[in-house]
C-alpha cells in the first residue's frame, strides 16, 4: 500500500514507479489511487476523468480503479485505463445527422473528450464547448438549445448528462440549422436513443469489466485464506491465463505446493525420530556392557600400578582385557619388563662409572693446568699485535698525509699550468694585433708616398704659374717635406714592431715551454700521488690484517678463558658424577627385579685423584673394558705432553721481522719461546 506500480500490461513509463511522488500523485492513476487508500473506498469503482498523462506522450487518459480485499483488510489497488478507441466508435454514429451533425462527449469543463469526426485535427481536450445548454443539462433529461461558434457555424444542439463512479459527461448531439429544417423532431428522437444507448453500453462495459477483475481475486483471495489456516486441498481456477490474474493464481499454487511438501517432511522427521530412538536405545545397552568390561580391565591396571610404585617389577597382567584395551594390557607387561631389563643395565654401568671418574678428573686436572699456561701467552701476544697495529696505523695515517700534500701539489700545478696556457693564448693575441699594426703602418707609408706626390705634382704646377704660383709651391714643398717625416716615422714604426713581434714570439716559445715543463712536473707529481696512495692502501691492508689477526688473537684468548673455565665446570662434574652414581645406587636398590633380589650396593672411591679402583659385588657384571682403555690414554697423554712452538708465536715473529727488521719491540718476546700446548 506504498503506492508502487507492481505490474503494467504495456510496461510504459509509469510501471514501477511510485503513486505518490510528487510526479505521479497530480496525474488521474494518481488520484484513482489516493482517492481508493487515503478515502479507504474498498466498496465501490473510483474513476478519474480524461486529462492528459504524460507516461503516454501527454495523449488524453481516464482511469478506473477498484480496491482488493481480504480478510486483513485492503492489500492492493487494481487500476484500468479506460480504452478511448471503444467511446470513440461509438461517438462516430452520425445515423440521422445529415452531412454536418455529429455526436460528441464532454467533459463538466466543456472540453471534448471524443474525437470529432467531422475535423481532421485531434480534439480531445483541445477543443472547448461553452455552452450555457451544458450547464442546464445535469440530469437524466434532454436539454435543447442553439450552439454558436462550434466549427464555425450556428448549430442547433442537444445534450443530456452521464453520470458514473463519479464521472459528469455530457453526450450532445448538433447539427447545422440551416440542415436541420423540418427533421427536428426526428433527430431528437434518433438522439436521444442514442443517448439512450451509449448510457446503457457505458454502465454494461463498466459492470462487465469490474465484474470480470473483481470476482478471480476475490475467489483467489479466498483460496489464500484458506491455505494460510493450512487447507492445501483448494482448487486454483485461472492457472492458464495469461494476464496479471493468471500470475496471480501460479504463484498461490506455488504455496501450496510448498505447503503440501512441508507435510510430507513432517510425516518423514516422525518416523525418523522413531528409529533412531530405537537405535539410541540398543547403543545405550551396548555401552553399558563395554562400560562395566572398562571397569574391570581399569581396576585391574591400577592394582599393577600400585604395585609397580611400589618397586615390584615382578608384577604382570595375566588376565585378557576387551579387545580395545587388550592392547594396554600387554603394552604394560611389555613396559615393565623394559624397566626391569633396564634397570639391571643401570645397576652394572653404575660399576664403570666409578672407575671412569677417578681417571676423568685427573686427566681435567691436568688439561686446567696447560689451559692457564696457555692463556697467559696468548694474553703476551695480543699485547704485543696491540703495539704492533698501533705502528703501522700510524703509518698509515702518516701516508694518508702524504697523498692530501701530492693531492694539494698536483692541484697548483694544474692551476699554473692554466695560467701558462692563458698567457701563451695572451701572446698569440699581441702577436696578432702587432701585424695588425704594421699593416696599418703599411697604410699609412703609402699615404706618405702618395701624398709626396701630390705634392711635387703640385710644385711643379705652382712653378708653372709663375709668380702667381709661389705661395702654392711653399705650402706643397711643406707638404712634400711632412709627408717624408711621415714617411720616415712609420718605417721607424714598423721596424720597433718587427722587432716587438720578434720578442713577442720569443716570449710565446719561452711561456710554451714552462707549460711542457709544467706538465711534465705533473705527470710527475701525478706518478708520485699514485706511489703514496699504494704506499697508504698497503698499510691500511696492513693495519686491517693486524687488526684482524689481534681479533683473532683475542678471541683465542677467549676461547682458552672458556675452555679453562669449562674444565673446572668438566672437574666438578666429575665430583657430582660420583655423587650421582652413589644416589643412583641407592635408587636403584628400591626395586625388586626378577628373581626376587635387589641390587648389591657398590663402593666408589670418589676422593683418589689417580686411576679409580673398585671392586664388583659377585651378583654384578663385570663392567666393560672401556674405563681402562680410557685410564691408559690419559696416562699416555700425561707423560708425553711436551712444549711445542705456537702458529701465534710464529705468526708475532713474521711480522715483527716485517716491520721492525726482524727485531721484537716486546721485550717478553724472546722469553716466551717455551709455550706448552696440548
């Protein structure tokens, strides 16, 4: 009752939108919607009159509409376009109108809601009769009256009102006066039979059409209710149709479908329950019998429990458990048999461990002893790798120095270099602006030459103007006079620049020299930069496999610190070995083993540092040959362990010599050539 469009026959663009948003609530489905839920109509057809409706290109519509009931009240609206093309066909009778006559439909507006057939344009809605005949004729009676500007012409009309499910019609038959003459009366008549006609046809269409949507639902909604309260024998008519009744129907048969499953589950879940009741029960006996079978074979390993805590190893299970406990049965018989052999083995090593310790601690008496000697030497020579790494760090750092000075060196002589380079490239440029110069002086000896010239030209006119000339000839005699001076000048000239270009060039191979010589100082200075940083690179190499071997050294000394340290922990384990034995003995005792007997109690001399000694009990094994096997290689190794020359000494006096010339700066070097090893 939200107002959704749930189904559409020509799906336009009202299907599944929403009755009452704002575009959907002015329209006639709209208000055939608000007026069947806001007014609660569910008796009766509600009707909207023709208005246009925009899902349909704004084409003329009117809707009809009828609630659908049930018993929880009102569940959906059903809502028809009422067909215009039926109205139409009836509207088009024009039987006893003449040749200008028709019958047309209005609206209480006034405006044609049938199409004239008697104009080519479409009049629905656009065409409005105000007629004071329309408003006259409200009732079932016929009103008559004349008609001015319909089509242009004085007509003479006729019209009676339609009412139904809230719609005011007017049915007006006109017709031209000037045609109508004499046939007036009959005319009337002929219209209002028709009237007559298409009244009855209306409320015929209008009953049948509600009549055919309302009686399927309601007989559906019956068939709802009476599978809702659980009657799956209901009978749906209408399953083959095609229309919206038609889903309608397959989708109720579809409940009860699932309806008629649900029971039949039911029927197949109670007898279900009722074997495997009878199922429960049998498993329920059968686990009562294993229950009690368990009960006894439990009774009975703990009885052999107890007793094995007791120390009896004589205990077994004899009698047979169930078959899925059988197992556990002979898995403990199996388990003390086990123990009783392995305690039998205990009580003949405890024997040989007597006699291992004795010899033990004394050969880690002896190994405490050379561990401490070496331990002070290799303290001496991580001492003198100190000094020694020391030096050749220095040495390094000296070289390094060395390499900044050659690197500061090469970097002036680059600069000098540059600066002969510029000069040489000054040289060129004075060198080139010298011959510029002479041939400027060039220039100008030859305007001497060609002013002399002008000038004896010019005497020897002055002297062939006689005395008018005299004056002329003074000043070009000066002329003559100035141009040799020049003359002389720039031939001084030139020759002071020949000899500048002379010195210029000798200048440039002097300047050009100093910068082979410059270069040659650097390739030099480059050599010896390379000779120090290899001299630099070979002592770091150098410091860092010192300090790599004084690393090495030291973690020598470490390792002989620990091995001393673990051979103290190695002496007093071999104190608590003895204890251990002895208490091992003495639990051991605490068992009864085969045979009814226990253990004889075995004597360990703990406190003699030589070989141990011990004597067997005559129930005891002879122990093996092992602990004397062992008591003979530590006596050899006692008696033949000499000093012998250590790789560290050895390695100290190589580099000591490659340092120092052979000569140790450790003056507890030459002391120490004794060390013992083991």
């Amino acid at each position: 009752m939200n107002g959704n469009v749930m189904y559409s026959v020509n799906k336009y663009d009202d299907y599944a939108s929403n009755l009452r948003s704002d575009a959907m609530k002015g329209t006639g489905l709209g208000q055939v919607f608000q007026g069947i839920v806001g007014d609660n109509v569910t008796d009766r057809t509600v009707f909207a009159d023709y208005e246009p409706y925009a899902p349909i290109n704004g084409q003329p519509a009117a809707f009809m509409g009828h609630a659908l009931n049930s018993q929880m009240g009102m569940v959906g609206v059903i809502i028809i376009r009422v067909p215009s093309g039926k109205i139409a066909d009836i509207m088009t009778n024009t039987a006893g109108l003449g040749e200008t006559g028709e019958t047309v439909l209005l609206n209480s507006d006034g405006y044609l809601i049938s199409d004239s057939i008697r104009t080519p344009a479409n009049d629905m809605l656009a065409v409005r009769i105000d007629s004071d005949v329309q408003r006259n004729a409200r009732g079932s009676s016929v009103v008559v009256g004349s008609l001015e500007g319909y089509r242009n012409m004085d007509s003479s009309v006729a019209m009676t009102g339609v009412k139904f499910d809230g719609a005011d019609w007017t049915v007006a038959a006109l017709i031209d006066k000037s045609e109508a003459g004499a046939s007036m009366v009959m005319m009337r008549n002929a219209i209002l039979g028709v009237a007559l006609l298409l009244l009855l046809g209306a409320l015929a269409v209008s009953i049948w059409f509600s009549r055919s949507l309302t009686k399927p639902i309601e007989a559906l909604v019956d068939n709802m209710r009476r599978l809702a309260e659980g009657d799956t024998s209901i009978e749906l008519a209408g399953e083959n149709r095609k229309d919206e009744i038609g889903e309608m129907v397959r989708s109720v048969a579809v409940f009860r479908n699932a309806a008629i499953e649900k029971v039949e589950l039911e029927r197949e879940a109670d007898d279900n329950r009722s074997q495997t009741e009878k199922r429960r029960q049998d498993r329920e006996a059968a686990k009562a019998e294993e229950t009690r079978l368990m009960q006894q074979a439990v009774d009975s390993l703990a009885d052999g429990l107890h007793k094995l805590s007791e120390g009896d190893l004589t205990i077994r299970l004899e009698t047979p458990f169930i078959d899925s406990l059988d197992r556990l049965r002979l898995d403990f018989n199996a388990s003390v048999e086990k123990l009783n052999e392995t305690l039998s083995d205990v009580t003949e090593n405890i024997h040989g461990i007597n006699g291992d310790t004795g010899e033990l601690r004394a050969a880690a008496d002896d190994l405490s002893r050379r561990t401490e000697q070496q331990a002070a030497s290799l303290e001496q020579t991580s001492a003198a790798l100190d000094e020694i790494t020391a030096t050749v760090k220095n040495s390094s750092e000296r070289a390094d120095e060395a390499t900044s000075k050659v690197a500061e060196a090469k970097q002036s002589t680059d600069t000098s270099s540059k600066v002969v380079s510029q000069a040489i490239n000054a040289m060129g440029r004075i060198e080139e602006a010298s011959g510029e110069i002479s041939k400027i002086i060039n220039v100008i000896d030859e305007i001497a030459f060609q002013t002399n010239l002008l000038a004896l030209n010019a005497g020897v006119e002055a002297a062939r103007a006689g005395e008018a000339g005299k004056g002329f000839a003074v000043v070009a005699q000066e002329v003559r006079e100035l141009a040799q001076r020049s003359a002389t000048a720039a031939k001084d000239i030139k020759g002071l620049i020949n000899k500048s270009g002379e010195e210029v060039k000798s200048g440039v191979t002097l300047v050009r020299e100093t910068g082979e010589a410059l270069s040659m100082i650097a390739e030099h200075v480059t050599a010896i930069n390379d000779q120090i940083n290899s001299i630099a690179t070979a002592a770091r190499e150098q410091a860092n496999g010192l300090t790599e071997i004084n690393s090495a050294v030291n973690q020598m000394d470490q390792v002989t610190q620990q091995n001393a340290a673990m051979v103290e922990e190695t002496t007093a384990v071999t104190h608590r070995l003895t204890s251990g034995a002895a208490s091992l003995e003495g639990l051991v005792r605490q068992f009864t083993l085969t045979g009814g007997s226990r253990p004889v109690s075995v004597s360990a001399q703990a406190s003699m540092p030589g070989p141990a000694k011990h004597t067997s009990a005559p129930a005891a094994p002879k122990p093996a040959a092992r602990p004397k096997a062992v008591a003979s290689a530590v006596g050899e190794s006692t008696s033949n362990s000499r000093p012998v020359q250590s790789p560290a000494r050895n390695m100290l006096n190589t580099v000591a010599r490659a340092f120092g010339g052979g000569k140790s700066n450790n003056p507890t070097a030459a002391s120490q050539d004794d060390w013992e090893e083991f």
